[in-house]
C-alpha cells in the first residue's frame, strides 16, 4: 500500500437536524405550521405511518353501501339512518398497513347523518315537510281564535244612555224610619218614592210641595233637620223632568240623614228653601249658575261662579265643551278688556 493511499482521520460528523433529512429518514414528529394527524378523532397512526407501504385496499363494488355501513346503521323498521355509537375509549394505534384506510374513515362523519341514496331518502323528506307545517298551523289557529273574540267586541251593542238614576227600593229587611211613616201620614202624597242606597235613606217628593215638606222635616220633633249640609242637581237630558233637585239634611240632635229629591223640567220653577234653612242661601245661587234652575223666593239669585253676563250655564250636559263662543278667551284681560268695551258703549 503506498503512501498516497492512506487517508487522515476525519472528525466526526455532528448529527443533522430534522429538517435536513430527506422524508423518508425524518421523525413522525410534525414540523412548525402544519397540523399533526393524530389529533383527528380515530387516527391512531402518526403522519409518518400514513406513508406506508403496501397495496392500497381492494374498492368496493357499492361505495355508498360501504360508507353507510361504515359510518351508521340503518334502521329496517323506519328507514332512518341511526346514529353511530359513542366510543368510549381511544382506539389503539393501527398497523402500518391497515393505517390508511382507519385514517381515512372518519372523514365522512359529517354526511353520514344524511340519508344514503335510496335508503330511508322519502321517509325523512316526507318527515321535514311535515315538521315545517307544524309551526305554520299554529299561528292560524291562534288568528282564527282571535278573530271571533274581536268581531263580538266590534259588534256589541252599545249601553242606552241612562234616563236617570235608579232609585233602588229599599231591601225586604229594611223598615223605613218612623219619621218618613209621619211624614206621609201627615202630608198625604207627600211621598212619590222611597228608596235606600248605601245606608242613606231617599224620599222622591213632589216640587209644588218642597217649601211645605221642608218645614215639616225641620219641625216634626222625631225628625228634626236642622241642618241642610248640601243643596245640588243632576242633569239628564233625555227625560221630560229632566233635573233633579237634591237637598241632604242632617240632624244634630238625633244624628240621622235624609236625602230629598224633587224633579224639574227645563223651565219648571222651584220655591227656595232659604227662609227653612238660611244655609241653602249660597247652594241655591251655584246651581242657579251651573245649571240654571229657576229658584222663586230666593233672596239674592245671581251668579256666584260665572260672571254676570256669561252665557249658559256650564254644567248641563249639552252645554258645548268650547265655551260659549266669543266669550272663550284665554287671557282673563281680554275678556275685561270686552266687558269695558261694553260699559263706555252704553255710556256713550
């Protein structure tokens, strides 16, 4: 051998990294921005052994009875595809072999809850119709149950206007006082009406009559009203007699209450009931201005509220909810600024 032949000693070669080895000589491990396989549910294999050699398996003659029968069973009763299986525990890592087909089994999950071609497809298209029109029935029936509900209320008649108040008799197991018993005994005819109403006792009398029953009322030592507390009036204008005149006496002495009542046309007079009781003076003037009643006898009728030469009287029901016309003004100046206008016209 010469001399020429003989070669130095050589280092040794540090080892290669991963990624300067060809494919076939680098670890299963997966390099930076790619995703390892074996986290894909079923993948028992690595990205390694998915290269594996070996022939590739045998086709099927059906493809879609393979994947069916891979992916779920069909149920033979309902022709529905029932769901695959749970697993329970992790599969254990295939063969190099068997390693391509398991990994790639698991890719047709997500179809497989569909309904192969000709297997149970009516069963489950007839069934999603059906589903659909479930929710469509039911606003139609909620429409057709309120429908009739609104078209009774549409229709309903309305309420008659009251003609009045109703005056309710008074019960079976109420007497009336010994004092109104007196009353009708000593005025025959006195008396039209008796009724009760929430512990009050109401007698209906006649309007010719009014000052004379009055001074009875205020006289009679078991009656005894001494005292008129009020003196008003309702307006019901679809009746003839269509006030109705309404004092409420009290007695100090016995502690009792009566409601009197008396009804008025629209022009009828009344006699007032101030020379009986002094109190009634005041009280008769407001209903003289709120609704017009025609008071003989009284001692200063004129308006008290409304000024003197207002027109109407407010508190009638077909009285116009705008005023009277040219007397509504909202600035109380204007309205004096009109009357003083007047004055130095009747002056001049």
């Amino acid at each position: 051998m010469g001399v020429d032949d003989e070669k130095p000693p050589q280092p040794p070669t540090p080892p290669a990294a991963a990624a300067d080895k060809p494919a076939s000589q680098a670890p299963a491990e997966p390099l930076k921005g790619e995703v390892s396989r074996t986290d894909a549910p079923g993948a028992g294999a690595s990205a390694a052994q998915t290269v594996a050699s070996g022939p590739p398996a045998p086709k099927p003659a059906n493809p879609a009875a393979a994947q069916t029968a891979t992916t779920s069973e069909t149920s033979s009763a309902t022709g529905q595809p029932t769901a695959p299986a749970q697993e329970t525990a992790p599969k254990a890592s295939a063969p190099t072999g068997a390693a391509g087909p398991v990994a790639a089994a698991p890719r047709p999950a997500a179809p497989a809850a569909r309904p192969a071609p000709g297997v149970g497809a009516p069963a489950a298209a007839a069934a999603r119709p059906a589903a659909a029109a479930a929710p469509a029935a039911r606003p139609a029936g909620a429409a057709g149950a309120a429908a009739p509900a609104k078209a009774g209320v549409e229709h309903a008649p309305k309420p008659a206007a009251p003609t009045g108040p109703p005056d309710p008799p008074p019960p079976a197991d109420k007497t009336p006082p010994a004092f109104i018993a007196a009353l009708q005994e000593a005025l025959p005819g006195s008396v039209t009406h008796i009724s009760y109403w929430v512990g009050d006792w109401t007698i209906v009398v006649p309007a010719g009559r009014i000052l004379e029953i009055a001074r009875y009322l205020r006289e009679a030592p078991d009656a005894a009203f001494d005292l008129c507390s009020d003196v008003t009036a309702t307006d019901w204008p679809p009746r003839a007699q269509r006030f109705d005149m309404v004092y409420c006496l009290y007695s100090t002495r016995h502690r009792h209450r009566l409601r009197m009542k008396a009804l008025l046309g629209e022009n009828d007079p009344i006699a007032s009931v101030t020379p009986v009781w002094p109190a009634a003076n005041w009280l008769e003037r407001e209903v003289f201005d709120m609704f017009g009643v025609n008071f003989t006898g009284h001692p200063d009728r004129r308006r008290i509220l409304m000024p003197e030469d207002w027109q109407g009287y407010p508190q009638r029901k077909d009285y116009p909810l705008e005023g009277p016309g040219e007397l509504l003004m909202e600035n109380p100046l204007d309205w004096l600024k009109l009357r003083q206008a007047r004055e130095e016209a009747d002056i001049e």
